[in-house]
C-alpha cells in the first residue's frame, strides 16, 4: 500500500493538503480506511482533506484493515512553513472523487416457452447501466447455487447444456457467449480499461436445447449473478 498527497511539498497554515490512499487485498476482502493527520484529527474515508493550523512537522498515516485482523499502514510526511511575507501565498486547490462501481440490470431475462423434440437455441437479452471510477473494471457472472451450478433447473431436474451469456456495449458490439462456469467461478464478460459514466450496456443469454433432450411440464430457471469490479486499485 502506499500514501500520496497533494500538494507534495510544503505548505502553509491553512492550506487544504488532499490525501490518497492505494491499497489492494489479495483475498479480495473488502478494505476500511483510517487516517490519522498527526495533528489529532482523523478521518475514515480512503481519500481525505486536511488543513493543518499550525506550523510543523507531521506524519498522516494511514492504516487498512482488511476486516480479518489483518491490518498495514504507511507515512506521508507534511512541512508546515510560515507565511513568507504579505506579497503572495500558495493556496492548494483540490477534490476528492469518491468510489463508484455502479450496474443496473433492468428485467428478468424470459426465453419463452421450450419446445419438446426440437433442436433450437433459445436467446434473450437485458438492458444495463453502468458506472465506473476505477482507473480499471471488469463485469462478471457467475451461478451462485450448488444445484446443477451454470445450468437452469426445474425441482431436481437441470437442462442438458448450460446457459451461456454475453455483455456488449459501444466498444465491444460482438462480443461471444460463453457457458456460466460449472465449478461456481466468474465468467469475465467485458473489461473497461478507463472509468466512464453511465455506459450502456446489453447483456445477451442463450439457451441451446436439443431434440432428443427430455424436457419436464414447468418453468427452467436459475438466478445468475453479474458483478462490476475494479481490477487496478
């Protein structure tokens, strides 16, 4: 992990200082922040503002706890230098963007009626909208069940061939389907090497179902779960 601010040299009484911090968890868990600005203010957001009073010497140090008794924490050193004189005075100016991952998937996806004895790929697809401040992101499925995981069910029955899914969007408009794993893992559906806002998505399923497969009286389903992740801390 490591800690940035900005401006990076010295600075004045009363000039706001922003803080940054990067920290990544190999076992993915979920990170809180803690700020301690030397100065007896704290704050507990993974990007801070702080503006010290009085003149000094002082180390804000940020600790990440992963939420497992795991914990790291690093320095950033801060020189608060007197005014030098009534001509000019160097005033920082800055902004902190908070964390967005953001997906909407709007409806159910519905293939319609399956029909018995004939060999047909069934396809339906689903409108999405995402956002992203990740300098990187990716947008995954993946079969949460333990049931006949990646394949739609019906009571203890699962159809043949598991489902298969796409995602494309303006950059990406032909984009393949692929399986949802059966081992429970994420399908990588689209990759976004920038943070955008409000992209437009759709998302495609397909169902292949051949002729000599036995199909049962009742509905095919299962409830698949998508996921926008940021990839680079």
């Amino acid at each position: 992990m490591s800690v940035q601010r900005n401006p990076t040299g010295d600075v004045h009484p009363g000039d706001p200082v922003a803080f940054t911090g990067t920290a990544s968890d190999p076992d993915g868990d979920t990170l809180t922040y803690e700020w301690d600005f030397g100065d007896g203010a704290k704050a507990t957001t993974k990007d801070a503002m702080h503006t010290y009073n009085d003149i000094g010497v002082y180390f804000a140090k940020l600790t990440v706890h992963d939420g497992h008794d795991g914990s790291a924490s690093d320095l950033v050193k801060v020189t608060v230098t007197p005014l030098s004189g009534d001509n000019e005075d160097e005033v920082g100016v800055g902004g902190v963007v908070p964390g967005v991952l953001s997906l909407e998937v709007t409806g159910s996806a519905n293939f319609g009626a399956f029909v018995p004895a004939v060999t047909r790929d069934y396809t339906a697809s689903l409108s999405a909208v995402a956002t992203s401040s990740a300098t990187a992101a990716e947008l995954t499925v993946r079969d949460p069940s333990a049931m006949a995981t990646g394949h739609l069910v019906n009571g203890s029955r699962a159809l043949a061939n598991p489902v298969q899914v796409r995602a494309t969007n303006t950059a990406n408009p032909n984009t393949a389907y692929a399986p949802v794993p059966e081992n429970g893992s994420r399908l990588r559906l689209l990759t976004f090497p920038g943070p955008f806002t409000a992209g437009q998505l759709s998302i495609g399923f397909k169902q292949t179902i051949n002729a000599a497969e036995p199909l049962v009286t009742g509905g095919y389903g299962k409830t698949l779960v998508f996921t926008l992740s940021a990839t680079t801390p």
